[in-house]
C-alpha cells in the first residue's frame, strides 16, 4: 500500500471514530451543564454536574434503579447463559432430524415481534401473579433463538472424537459438558454474557409493563420517567442516560477481546 493510500486510510478512520465517539462526549458535557446550556448545544464541560445529581436523586429514587438493573441483569444473564448453551449443544451433539425441525422452529420465533406477543404474556403473567416479580421479568427473555444458534455453530467445532474418548472413561454426559465443553467455549460465553446482560440493562417495554409499582424502578424506566411535562431538565437527563450507560460500556470493553473471537466461533 502507498504512502498516500495509508494516510487517506488513517485520516478516514480517524473522522469516522470522531464521529462515533461524539454522542459519548456530548452526553458527558451535557450531564455538567444547565438544561439552557444543552439546548444550545455548549460542547465543554461545565460546573453544574453537583446541582444535576441532586436535582435526580431528589427526582428519582437512583440507588434502587441502579440495584434493581443489575439484580435483574446479573441473573437474568447467569441463567440465560446456563439454559442457551445446554440447549445449543444438546441441539448440536445429540442430532437428528426432529432436534433440526425444533430448532428451525425456534428461528423462526425471531421473525415474530415482542410488540406482538405482548398483550398476551401480560394476561398469562397477571393469571400466573407473577407481576412486580423477578421471575417474570427474566421468564419471556430466558431464553433466546439467538443464543442457542450461537451456541449449536460453536458446538459444531467441539471434537465430536473427544467426547465419544470421555464417555469411555466414564464420564456423564453433564460431566462431558461442564469438564470439557465449557472450558473451551469462554470466548463464547463472553460473547453471550456481553450480548444478554447488555439487553436486560436496556430492556425498556417488557419491564414497564410487568413493573407496575415504583419498588421494581429501572434505569430504562427512570431514563424514561424524566421525559415528559412541561419542561425537561436536559442536564439532569443527560446525567441519568449517562449512569445508565456506563455499567454495559465497562462490560463490552472489559469483555470486547473475548466478545469478538465468541461471535466468529472461536475456539481455543
């Protein structure tokens, strides 16, 4: 490659990451700043992030929020990655013909919109009286197509030889699983974790439907509560969506190595 040919490569990839990181930079600034600043579009960092933090902890209860997200995240997450990665390499070892029909079945739920089965999963979870509760907030996301299929391709590039050697030496076939399976599929379980905990943080409508009191308060629903009325603190705001986006921001770049060789299938 030129000379000339790398420079217009490092000048493009430098506007384009400008450009990706400003949103991060305006809503930082503007968590320092008057709502009046905002508007205007002040992009430096002002004096005023003390008078926005107690502006919304006086608005908003910020600590149950906070701890509620990551109740329902962390066990959403640790379960979900239990339950898709059973069922991804069930789907894959032990295959045959029905287990393929199940699983395109499955596929094909993810063509079907949340929005569409809503009305009917608040029914069943009223019934079942299950509102304001953990589990029925983690129940309809427990389990998703996406990661199944994610973990059957990487059970696919198991050594279907290894775990024939270990069922010689005795080995159960949960012992297969958790001895050898799982230790070669970190970098796939980073990228589940990544991807699960990342959409139970942001996870916005099923909770404000199932969530009925303020006790069960999210991130995504207080982010929500401080739009609306007659006027809008936009400093306040910018602070509270900058609370809530730090915790996935820390987990995708604590985790962006193993989550990148976990969507190729990578396995070591």
């Amino acid at each position: 490659m030129s000379k000339g040919k790398k420079i217009a490569q490092y000048v493009f990839l430098t506007i384009v990451s400008i450009i990706s990181v400003f949103p991060l930079y305006w809503m930082a600034c503007s968590a320092t700043n008057q709502s009046v600043e905002v508007i205007r579009g002040k992009l430096v960092p002002g004096t005023y992030l003390i008078e926005n933090f107690k502006n919304l902890i006086g608005n908003q209860n910020l600590g149950a929020a906070m701890i509620n997200s990551f109740k329902y995240s962390v066990i959403l997450t640790l379960i979900s990655l239990v339950v898709c990665s059973l069922a991804g390499y069930g789907f894959e070892i032990y295959h045959d013909k029905g287990k393929d029909l199940v699983m395109s079945i499955i596929l094909l739920a993810m063509m079907v919109p949340f929005a569409a089965i809503l009305i009917p999963l608040f029914q069943m979870f009223s019934k079942a009286k299950l509102l304001n509760t953990t589990i029925g907030f983690m129940l309809p996301t427990i389990s998703t197509p996406f990661l199944i299929m994610m973990f059957r391709q990487s059970a696919r590039s198991f050594p279907h030889d290894i775990i024939e050697a270990a069922r010689l030496d005795g080995l159960s076939e949960f012992q297969i699983f958790y001895r050898m399976f799982f230790p070669t599929m970190r970098s796939t379980y980073a990228a589940a974790m990544t991807i699960t905990f990342m959409n139970a943080w942001n996870s916005y409508l099923w909770p404000k439907v199932i969530m009925t009191n303020g006790k069960s308060l999210t991130m995504p629903m207080l982010v929500a509560n401080l739009v609306g009325g007659y006027v809008t603190d936009y400093g306040m705001l910018m602070l509270a969506v900058l609370f809530c986006s730090v915790p996935t921001i820390v987990v995708f770049f604590v985790l962006q190595k193993s989550f990148a060789e976990g969507i190729t299938g990578a396995v070591k």
